[in-house]
C-alpha cells in the first residue's frame, strides 16, 4: 500500500508508522485495532472508553465454507485506545442487515439488542454494544465513530447544522440528536443515501463517524475531519468577546490550591461517601481554572453536557461551591455546616429531576451526590467507586469544557435537555451493564496509608490491600528502595491504584506532605498501617542513648505522629477507619540483648490500646498485629540485627529462620505475607465491631500470649 505524504496537522496527533503498518498488510482485523489504538491515543479524538471503529472483511463460514462478509467492531465497554482482538465483536453483516425485517420500530428499541447475539460469527468474541448497527447498515469497509472536543463542540451548538454544511461544503452530512441504536444506525444509512459520496456524517450534540476504504484512509479522514473542525473553532475563538465571559476571579497560586484542595478533598469525600465510599480525584488543569473562574460558569455549569459518553460519566449537572478560594478551611465544622446545606440542595435537584424523568420501568434512583464539584479559583474534584473512573469523569469533564468553550466561541452552546439525559443515564440497558459489573473486593473505596511499605512486611501489607481493591500509598525513607517498589506497582497495579511518597514518620512535616498527597490523589485517607521500623539489639551495658532515642523517636513517636495527623483527616471525612499497629511478640516476651527494642515496642502496644479506647467514638478501630522473626527482605533484619540476635541465641546467621520456627508451638517460619492477611483480617469487613485486639502471628509463642 502506498502512502501519500500526510498534509500537516495542528490540533490533532498524525501517529500512523508506515512501517508498523505494512507488517499488518492484508490483515484487515490487525489494522483496526493498530488504528483504534492510535486514535484513542490522543484525547482530544475520544474519551476513555467512548467511541467505537470497525472493519468488514471477507471470512469463511464455519458452516458452509464459503467466504462471506463479517464485520469486527469494538464490543460493549472497553477503550479503543487499549483494544485487542478479544475486545472486539464479529458478526455477520448479512445478518445484522436482516434484522431490518424485524424491527418493530423505535418504541422496541431495546429488544433489537439481543438479537445481535443471533449475528455472531465469532463465538467468542466479545458483546456486541448498542452501537452495532451505527457501524452495520454504512457499506464502508473502515469506519470511525469518535467523540472529539472539536466536532462536537459545533455539533452542540445552536447552528450546528448550518456550521457544518458551510464548512466542509456539504461533504459531511448531519444527523439530530437521538438515543444510538438501530433507529440510529437506520437514519445513518438514510443521510448517506440521501448524500452519496459524503465523507463522514456528523451526529447532533453527540460526535463523528467517518470512514474510509482502508484502515489508513478511514484513519487520515478521521484526522482531516476533526482538524478542520479545530482549526474552525480556533480562527473564531476571541471574535464574540472573551472565553467563557471572561475572567470573575483570580486562581490562588499553584501551592495555595493544593493546600486548599488537600484540606478540602477529605471534608467533600465524607459527603460523597453517604451512600457509597468513594474515590476522588483532583485537578487544576488550566482549562478547568480558566472555566470554574469565568463569568460564565454558574449559566454552563447548570446546562450540563451535551455528548451522553460525558453525561454518563459526570451526571446531569455539576455542584459549583459557593467557597472563596482562600476560605478559612481550618474551622471544619463551619465548613461542615456550609457544605451540607449545598449537598442538601444538590440531592433535593437530583431527586426532582429523576421524579420529573422517570418511566414506570425506570430503575430505582441512584446515588444522588455529585460526581463533578468545582471549586473557583482551586480546580475541580471529581467522585467516584474506583480512582480510575474518578479519573476519567475528571477527563470528561474537561472535555466538556472544551466543547462549551468551542461551541460559545462560533454559536450559542446547547446541551441535552433533560428528558433526553435521563433516558441516557437510566435507560434499560445501561442498568443491564451495571448489573452485570462483577461484585466490588472487600476493599474497594477504601485508601491506606502503610508506613515503611518499599519493603518487607510494608511492601506485602501494601500489595495484599491492593489485590483487594484498595488504593494505596506506599512509602518509605530510602528513596532508591522506594523507586524500586514504586515501578514493581505500577507494573502489577497500574497508575491508579497507588501513590509513592518519601516520608520519615519522625517528622510531622513528611507526614503532612504524605497525607496532603493522599487526599489530593485519592480524597483522604481510611486506614492506616503503623509498620515503619528499626531493631538494635545489645546488651543493657552496650546501648546507647542515640540507639535508645532512635527506637523510641521510630517505633513510638513515629507511631503516635501518623496516627495524630491521620486522624484529623478521618475526623474531616466522618466515615469511621481502621488503624493497625504493626508491634512484636517483643511487646510481651522479656528476651535477652532487647531492653530498647523490646520497651519501645511494649510502649507502642500501650498506645494502640490507649488510641483505640479514644478513638472509638470516631468509629475508628485501632488493633495490633504481633508478628515474630518476619525475615524475609527486611531491612530489620540486615547486618548488626540479625547479627545480635543470632549471637544472643547462640546460632549463625544463616540458622535464625530454622531456630525461630523450631521454637514456634507450630514449627513454622513467618512470611511477610501472613501479617499481611492477618491484617486484612481486621479490615476485610469481618471485625467491624472489633477494636483493641491483638493478634499474634508468630507460629505460637506461648510466652507472647496476651491472656
């Protein structure tokens, strides 16, 4: 396949490699997904998870051994930007084009759905989505159906058609705003039979679909399309007057923002989190500062948006806090007493627009706290089950701004009426795909903070609370240790799960830094695992009093700092937590060589009970796991440690593990990962009602029993 040089592109990112390209020559499937991949690479094309494209190809019939046509589109959910084969549905277009003559009309939407599955060539494939038929009834080989910022922004302003037809002089026709599905995928065909040899059509308040004869051409007018659209955007922009009314207020600094959205983040989460703990996010992207400060925000912000894949994922409308940017935050209970009247108000909107919407099937109403709050002159907050679709609302938020700002810069914006948005975000078939969504881990909603977490018994805890669901901030005071932790999760958890911050819990300041982090990455904080540690072990005469103020300054006050400073972020959010003590069977058994070790550990078991008998009124539970000989890649356990002990005990180095689990009632040698469960035990949702526990993990120490 020869390639023409490429014209040169502005607003939008030209990735096609000729290279990578021809070693997928003449596999139509393998160019699909490379294209998909590409488009879905750069945002300003598609959101996360919107937006579908297809191939048709010949194949041969399992049944008859005849060539026929089957067409590959991206199934239900996924992301094109991260689609494989396997993400991909494959049907029958002969099929799919059959259904015509027995669809009972647009009343009977919905039923059309499941006859889809009647279509498949590919049995295991993926689902075929509601848009199915947008792709089936065009004859385009390659086809694209994208949400870009620019298109839609003249897709949803008041003159769209008009825009669109003087612009690409009539080459890309118009279809108004209606529900995808088969009716859909029926006036699609209509417009293109109505307007032979248009280059792509453009769907009212919604996005883009355009095509080609091959992967590259469908690619290339992809681009062309929406760079024209831009470029459009871009020359009128500033002509009306400036963006968004023009500025109301200043942003604070960048640093002052972040403090107020770090003080903040946990107060709103706690809000949120009524019916459901959430994850949040925050940002202050200039596009977001330059639209939350403007004249215009309060008049947009209550239009809501008008593409269903931004509604879908940031509700009818956004809370815009009525706060100064430099309000006092530190008065939480007058802040408190500010915010529950505006969420009292947001719930009360939301109530009345599902009451006013609903069908008589319509499911129950759901959460009725915001996803979007914005807060002028700091940034935006957004909420949600999981870190990666606070995220992504975040992302679809901003793309939204960008759609408002073009389509105020060439018309008069105009969003989804309201009727329409709730058919959208209650419709039948988005309850069936919720439902279907596997049942949320133990831990999800949930954010812990794991003291010393680069390594050892940290590092397992960190892992084992991430495996169920939690997000986490891992942590530690060595930075090349915590560097190599930090790329071990992003390979096994990816971006969203963790968060990785130097700390040394005997400053308050690191720990402020810390929990500043966590709140702003993830909304506040709900467990925290005091494990950071040293051992020394000498004799009475041999200790010094720097070992003896570096045990006590790490073990007890480190324990006490991150506990009183986390605290005040779980009093902020009112939604209870945990608070695990990592102590020793050392707190119990008097061994030899362990005056220091074995005091400081005994004053953190006092403190947890003294925390827990404190706290409960908080609903935060405080209990302690003792673990015992945890060798396993432990920085406790190099060099003068290990050294002493085996000296105290009259064994090498090399034969402490056997020697500790021979004198176990169990005979068993510790793991970093049995603390690890032993503390998801207590936070797994089994011990609700359980706190000032301590549970030994130390293969059975009859000398270390509690009672």
């Amino acid at each position: 396949m020869v390639i023409a040089e490429p014209r040169q592109f502005k607003h939008v990112s030209y990735l096609w490699n000729t290279k990578e390209a021809a070693a997928l020559e003449g596999d139509e499937v393998g160019l699909l997904i490379y294209r998909s991949n590409l488009l879905g690479a750069d945002l300003r094309l598609t959101n996360y998870g919107g937006g579908n494209t297809s191939c048709k190809a010949m194949a041969k019939d399992p049944l008859t051994g005849e060539q026929t046509e089957i067409m590959w589109v991206k199934g239900s959910g996924g992301d094109i930007g991260t689609l494989t084969k396997s993400g991909l549905a494959a049907l029958y277009v002969n099929r799919l084009r059959s259904l015509k003559n027995v669809y009972r009309g647009i009343d009977h939407e919905d039923e059309m759905v499941e006859l889809f599955n009647h279509c498949i060539y590919d049995l295991n494939s993926k689902a075929p989505s509601i848009d199915t038929p947008l792709h089936g009834f065009l004859p385009f080989k390659h086809i694209d159906h994208l949400h870009p910022d620019a298109a839609i922004a003249i897709a949803a302003s008041k003159e769209g058609e008009e825009i669109t037809k003087e612009l690409f002089n009539g080459t890309i026709g118009w279809v108004e705003w209606q529900r995808p599905g088969f009716d859909l995928g029926l006036k699609l065909k209509k417009c293109l039979d109505e307007n032979p040899g248009i280059r792509g059509i453009m769907l009212g308040s919604h996005g883009l679909f355009t095509w080609g004869d091959t992967a590259y051409d469908s690619y290339i007018n992809t681009l062309e399309v929406i760079e024209t659209c831009a470029q459009y955007i871009e020359e009128n922009t500033g002509k009306k007057g400036p963006v968004f009314g023009g500025t109301k207020i200043e942003s604070l600094p960048e640093d002052k923002r972040l403090q107020q959205g770090a003080a903040l983040a946990p107060v709103l989460r706690g809000f949120c989190s009524s019916e459901i703990m959430m994850i949040g996010h925050f940002t202050d992207d200039k596009k977001v500062l330059e639209f939350i400060n403007s004249n215009d925000l309060e008049r947009l912000a209550s239009m809501g948006t008008s593409c269903p894949d931004h509604f879908l994922r940031t509700k009818i409308r956004p809370m815009v806090l009525s706060l100064k940017p430099d309000e006092d935050l530190t008065n939480i209970d007058a802040i408190k007493e500010k915010l529950s009247s505006a969420f009292t108000g947001y719930r009360k909107m939301y109530a009345e627009y599902y009451e006013k919407c609903k069908h008589p099937n319509s499911p129950a109403m759901r959460d009725a706290n915001p996803v979007v709050i914005l807060y002028p002159g700091v940034g935006m907050f957004t909420f949600a089950k999981n870190k990666q679709t606070a995220r992504v609302a975040a992302e679809f938020y901003i793309n939204a701004i960008n759609v408002m700002n073009g389509a105020e810069a060439i018309s008069t914006y105009t969003s989804l009426p309201a009727q329409e948005a709730f058919n959208i975000e209650y419709w039948l078939l988005e309850e069936a795909k919720l439902q279907r969504m596997p049942k949320p881990k133990a831990l999800s909603g949930k954010i812990a903070l794991i003291t010393g977490s680069a390594g050892g018994i940290g590092k397992a805890v960190a892992k084992k609370f991430a495996e169920e669901g939690a997000c986490v901030v891992i942590n530690d005071n060595d930075a090349a240790r915590l560097e190599i932790a930090k790329a071990e999760f992003r390979q096994q958890y990816g971006k969203d799960v963790f968060i990785a911050e130097l700390l040394e819990v005997t400053e308050a300041g690191s720990i402020t830094k810390a929990y500043n982090s966590a709140a702003l990455a993830f909304g506040g904080i709900d467990i925290i695992v005091n494990n950071a540690g040293l051992s020394i072990s000498k004799t009475i005469e041999e200790h010094t009093e720097k070992d003896w103020n570096l045990l006590y300054d790490v073990l007890v006050k480190g324990q006490f700092l991150v506990t009183q400073i986390g605290l005040k972020i779980m009093r902020k959010q009112n939604l209870g937590g945990d608070i695990i003590n990592i102590v020793s069977k050392n707190a119990f058994v008097s061994g030899p060589n362990n005056t220091g070790y074995g005091s400081a550990k005994a004053a953190q078991l006092h403190l947890s009970r003294l925390t827990a008998a404190e706290l409960g009124q908080d609903g935060i539970r405080v209990n302690v796991v003792n673990p015992d000989a945890v060798i396993s890649d432990s920085k406790i356990w190099e060099g003068a440690w290990a050294e002493g002990r085996a000296k105290a005990y009259g064994v090498s180095v090399a034969e402490l593990p056997s020697f500790y689990a021979k004198r176990t009632l169990l005979n068993k040698i510790i793991n970093p990962g049995d603390i690890a469960d032993a503390c998801f035990a207590f936070v797994g949702g089994l011990l609700n009602k359980s706190t000032g526990n301590v549970l030994n993990v130390d293969g059975g120490v009859a000398a270390a029993f509690p009672r």
